[in-house]
C-alpha cells in the first residue's frame, strides 16, 4: 500500500525502466528525480458525501495518521497535483468550505500553493506540514476528471468508504390511484442504493431525519403524519428495506451526510417490528397549488422579503442579495457553505441546498456588499439571524458574490409541448393573450384569455415558440455615473442637422427656424454593465445593420435604450432614444479581455465582465427639454426596452433619477437601478431634496 509511481508498478512502466536502463544506464541519485523527504510513506483518498468516486475531501495519510488539506489560497493548479497524486489525469475543479462535509484529525497542509506541474505534493509551498490555522470546515475537495492515468496501481488510492451510499431520494404514495397532482409531497421513504430503489425502515426514525428528506425533494419544512395508518397499510403490502439506523441533526444538506446503516446482502430479518418510514412535506405556497390542483390564489406577502436571487437561469438558482436599511446588496463568498446557502434556500420556499457557490458563479452584483463571513448552523429562520461580519467595500469584492443552487420540487413541468417549428399539422390554437410574470411553473399558471382564444388561426404565423438557453446577459446601468454627469446644454440648431436626421430631438423641431435658434438638452453619460453569464449581442446579423452615413455608423439595433422624463405620477413629458451607434467593450475587469469593438465593421457586443460607454459629448445621448415647464420630475433610462435580447433579469434594466427643473437649472440626485431600494424606499425616493448638478452651459 505504499506509494509507487506508474513506472514502478505497472506492466509497461517495468518495460520501459527495462529498456532505459539498457539504453542509459542507472540513474545516479543527483540526477534522477525523487520525491521530498516526506512523500515516501504518504497515501491518498477522497472522502466524504455526496460525491462521485472521481470527486470528494482530499485525505492524506502521514506517518499513519489521516489528515485533511485548508482550503486557504487553494487553486486549481493544487487540485492539478493532487488528483494526478489519486492516478487521474488533471482536475476539472475544485472546491472549499468542506463541501464534502469536514473531515477529522489533522489539518496537514496549509496555504498549499502549486505551479501544477509538481510531480507530487510535496513539492509545492506551504506551511509545512501539520502547521495551520484552519477548522476542518475549511477542508478543501477536488473533481478530477474521470480519467485514469496509463498503467496507475490503485494502490496509492483508497477509498474511505467501501460500504453503500444513498444516491438519491424520493417519496412514493402508499394510497390513491389514478394520475396524482405533483409535486409528491407526502409517501414512504425510498432510497437509490448502486442495486435500485430500497425502502428505510422507521425505527428510531426523527422528526430532523423528515427535515433532512424534505429538504432534498425541495420542500422547506415537515409536518407530522399519521403513522398508525401507515402501519396498518403496511402489513398488507410487501416491503425491500435496505436502510436503517438513519440518524440525522436536521441541518444535512443530504441524507448522505447523516450517520447510516445499511442492510448486509445476508440479512434475512429486516426492520423486525417496523414499517416503511413515511415523511409529509409541505410546501412554499408557490408549489402548494400546484399540488393541491387549484388555482394560484394571490396572497399578500407578510411583509417585503429581505432575501432574494438574482441572475439564475432557473428557479431556486442565483447570487445572493439581502436587503439592508432599505438598499439591496450582495454577500461575500468568505465562509459560504451548504449550511447558509440552505438558509436562503428554505427561506425562500425551496428545499436544502443542492450547491453553495461562490466566485461570483451566477455573475457579479454592483453596489454594496452588506455581508462577509456568514456561519449557519442550518437550523436559522433566515440568513440574517447567521452570525455575521458587517463589511466595508475594502473588504471584499463583487468577484466573490456568493450564490445558490437549491432542490426544487419536481413538478413534471418539463413535459409540457413547445413548438417551434413549421405549425401546418396543427390543427388548434389552445391558448392565447398569455401574460406571465416570469416566476410562474408554467403557462397555466400566467393569466390568458382562458377557453376564449382570440386566435382561431393555425399556421407559422400566429404559433408561439422559444429559444431556451442556460446562460444570458444582464444589463445595468451604472445610476451613479449618470448623477455625476448630468447637466444642461442649449445647442445651436446648425450643430443639429445629423441628430434631427436620426430622430434624436423632439418633435417640436420640425417647426424650428433652421439654422437659427437652439435646443435645450439634458446630457449625461451612461455606461452600461454586462454582469450576465453570457455576452450581449446584437438581435440581428451584421447584414441587416444599417449604415449612418452623418454620423459615420452601423446601427445594430433599432433601439438600444429609451430616454424619458416623466412626471411625479408618470406622464411622459420629453424623450430620447438610443438606437446603439455601436455595441462594444469600451472597458473590462481586470481579469476580462475586450472581444467586441466597432472599428472596421467589427463584431458588436458587450462581454461578461464589461462596459459599454456612451459619453455625454456625443450625438444623441441627451433628452430634449425645449418644451419642458419647470417643476419636479423623474429622470428614467430603460435598457432593451423591447426586450429584444434575452436577460437573465429584466427587472434591473430601468434606472430613475429624481430631478427638479426651474427653467434655467436642473437638479438630478438620487439616481439608482428600479430594484435597488426596497419598496418602501422606492415609493418615497421623488421626496429626497437633492443638490444642485450643474449650471447651463
């Protein structure tokens, strides 16, 4: 069992030192390639649940006792060394925050730092060994790719566990026939072992061992259920146990991770005296009409979360944002686990957490980071009763914006026919007027004409389709720079020719006494963020992009962003527009290389983790406001206002400024993107008082 490497062991490798040996003779101790001192004797195991046997906690066992690696300053390159040390060929990722439960004994290696190209861990920086400052809720894992290096001898690795593990969970009704509405929400305990589904047996079996169940099947709490009927129930059906002995706390993210026993194959009495065990779950009220075959009923919140998602492709999924003295902020990933991330989970209305992610996973936020460090124990109403660590913006950046993944219910809404193809066979329209909110399970649940289609016609043209993807863009306006950079021009009407040509002024000018005069224009620089997962693109190809001969220009959209100036109440008093002069990558982050650029009939987009800037000195990034009375005002700018280019979120894509206008001045403050500020702040933001900006220029 000690450690050999490839040409040692294996058949080919024995060949090949045979003939090297031959060919160059032995190699001398100065020049042949050893191991440090300490990687002799040194073993290698992945641990831990739930886990593939190619992923999991990285072991290692050192003068015979078995320890665990820090995940501090951790890398991929590290995860390199370690999984070719467990006879795979390169790692595909790694991970921290014991995402494979802690591990026990030692913390052996500590701020571990490797090139990737050591041959064994030993030759990477560290602490040295034994030396560190970490808890066992640090250990770092690996996921190595599913390849074996040529010719390896398992005997460097060792699994930890041998014996059956709970692969998946699920619930299955004891009583009812026919076709039963989903999701599932109450039946006996099944469990997928390696030979199929196997039944637990109910003695000893806890109100936190239902918890931990419902959790994995997407519900947030249990209820009680009547176990005598299900006892009765039992005696007249034959039951396959091949669990027992589950002992859960209640804040497991899977029932992997609580303490198990398994039924041997020669086991001939199994659960004596016992029954299946049976779990009721109960649901968010999202899923809950669902299950009940009712209709939605719209309840009024108890109050505005403080907790939500932002930038997933499906439900349950996103970067984590809390609400904080009215302003919504993100949460840094320092100390991001499944216990926290099941917090945000269950309180949302979801089950446990299927992934905690961190690195800004599901794209970077803007604004305030309002928390750092959070540490749940799993059984917290909310993430805001975590212990936690208020932090300053030096602390933590949007690059570690930590995210979820959670278990939802599954609902059978994937079997639900689209069609996106030529309609000529279909011969009725079933559905029309269809307004969802975007939250909805499915279009039974967004509002429609009912059994009263509108649209009797069949065919290509009057047929819906999609285009689903898993990733998008997510557009945002940066509000403040916007703030900054608002004043007021009157522009002489011979500077104004290209700008009229290209509708940029108000209609009122058509009228005007060309050349003489002027217009009044509210200038500001926008620049707009991708903080998507994907990059922005233009809707069409560049054949179908109009060229502007004035200003010099390909037009890739025919309306980019809308201008307007609305009053108190809404009204609508001025506007502009933003057909995209060009869409490119005026800057980056730091770590982000610029792909799109307009020169030469370029490719037009914004990349992920890039800007767009239009500055306030160029045509047509203004609103006229000629005809504009003074009074109080709303300044709003509404990105792909057509929703022509799909978004991860839409609802970040208006940004308001309060503006107050007395004929010769104007004040712009308290700018910000539409869900930025809590309800409330949002209902009183025209009411902030404001400073005065800028002067006429």
């Amino acid at each position: 069992m000690w450690p050999v490497s490839v040409w040692q062991w294996s058949p080919w490798g024995l060949l090949l030192f045979l003939l090297y040996s031959l060919c160059v003779g032995s190699p001398s101790p100065s020049t042949a390639p050893e191991k440090k001192d300490g990687s002799q004797g040194l073993r290698f195991r992945l641990a831990g649940f739930p886990r593939k046997p190619f992923e999991g906690r990285v072991e290692i066992q050192r003068a015979g006792e078995w320890g665990t690696i820090c995940d501090d300053d951790f890398t991929l390159q590290a995860a390199h060394v370690l999984c070719r040390e467990l006879g795979f060929t390169e790692a595909t990722g790694w991970t921290h925050s014991a995402k494979y439960g802690p591990g026990t004994g030692r913390i052996w290696l500590d701020n571990l730092s490797c090139s990737g190209t050591e041959r064994s861990v030993t030759e990477c920086a560290s602490r040295g060994w034994g030396n560190s400052d970490c808890t066992h809720d640090e250990d770092a894992g690996v996921i190595c790719k599913d390849e074996r290096l040529p010719g390896f001898s398992d005997s460097n690795v060792i699994e930890v566990e041998h014996h059956l593990q709970v692969e998946e969970v699920r619930l299955r009704p004891a009583v009812g026939r026919g076709r039963r509405p989903l999701p599932v929400t109450e039946g006996l305990v099944e469990v997928r072992l390696p030979d199929g589904w196997s039944q637990v047996c109910d003695k000893g079996w806890s109100a936190h061992n239902s918890h931990v169940v419902c959790g994995m099947l997407g519900f947030p709490n249990e209820k009680r259920v009547n176990v005598a009927f299900y006892r009765l129930l039992a005696q007249r059906q034959q039951h396959s146990f091949g669990l027992h002995g589950v002992d859960c706390v209640g804040t497991e993210a899977h029932l992997s991770l609580c303490s198990l026993e398994f039924y041997r194959a020669n086991d001939t009495a199994r659960c004596p005296g016992g029954s299946p065990a049976v779990v009721s779950c109960v649901p968010s009220p999202l899923y809950a009409a669902a299950s009940s075959g009712q209709k939605k009923q719209q309840s009024k919140p108890q109050g505005e979360a403080r907790v939500r998602l932002k930038g997933g492709a499906h439900p349950g999924e996103g970067r984590v944002e809390v609400l904080k003295a009215g302003t919504w902020g993100t949460v840094c990933d320092r100390k991001w686990d499944l216990q926290a991330a099941s917090v945000v989970c269950r309180e949302l209305g979801f089950g446990s957490a299927r992934e905690a992610l961190s690195g800004a996973r599901m794209g970077q936020g803007m604004g305030a980071i309002h928390l750092s460090e959070v540490r749940c124990s799993g059984q917290e109403p909310s993430l805001w009763n975590c212990p936690h660590k208020n932090i300053t913006a030096e602390d933590c950046s949007h690059s570690r914006d930590a995210g979820v993944r959670c278990n939802l219910p599954y609902t059978g809404v994937e079997t639900k026919e689209t069609w996106y193809w030529d309609s000529g066979n279909i011969t009725e329209v079933v559905m029309s007027g269809v307004r969802c909110a975007g939250t909805e399970l499915s279009l039974d649940q967004c509002a429609h004409h009912g059994t009263h289609v509108t649209c009797k016609r069949t065919g290509t043209r009057f047929t819906a389709g999609v285009i689903c993807s898993e990733t998008a863009s997510d557009l945002l306006l940066h509000s403040a720079l916007v703030q900054e950079t608002a004043y007021i021009e009157d522009r002489p009407l011979h500077m104004l020719y290209c700008a009229a040509e290209e509708n940029c002024l108000a209609s009122s000018a058509r009228s005007a006494n060309w050349p003489y005069g002027h217009r009044r224009l509210l200038r500001f620089s926008s620049q707009i963020h991708n903080l998507g997962r994907a990059d922005f693109r233009p809707k069409a190809g560049r054949h179908s992009w109009v060229w502007h001969e004035c200003h010099g220009h390909y037009h890739s959209m025919d309306i980019f962003t809308h201008y307007d100036i609305l009053t108190p109440n809404g009204t609508k008093v001025a506007e502009g527009h933003k057909a995209s002069f060009c869409l490119e990558d005026t800057e980056c982050q730091e770590d982000v290389s610029k792909r799109y650029e307009c020169a030469n009939f370029g490719e037009q987009g914004i990349t992920v983790g890039c800007w767009d800037l239009y500055r306030h000195d160029i045509d047509c990034q203004w609103i006229d406001i000629t005809d504009v009375k003074p009074g109080n005002y709303i300044l709003q700018v509404v990105i792909n206002p057509n929703f022509e280019v799909a978004e991860s979120d839409f609802t970040n894509n208006a940004m308001k400024c309060n503006c107050k206008y007395d004929g010769h001045r104007i004040w712009v403050h308290n700018c910000h993107i539409g869900d930025a500020f809590s309800e409330e702040a949002n209902q009183r933001f025209e009411r902030y008082p404001g400073q005065t900006s800028n002067q006429i220029i």
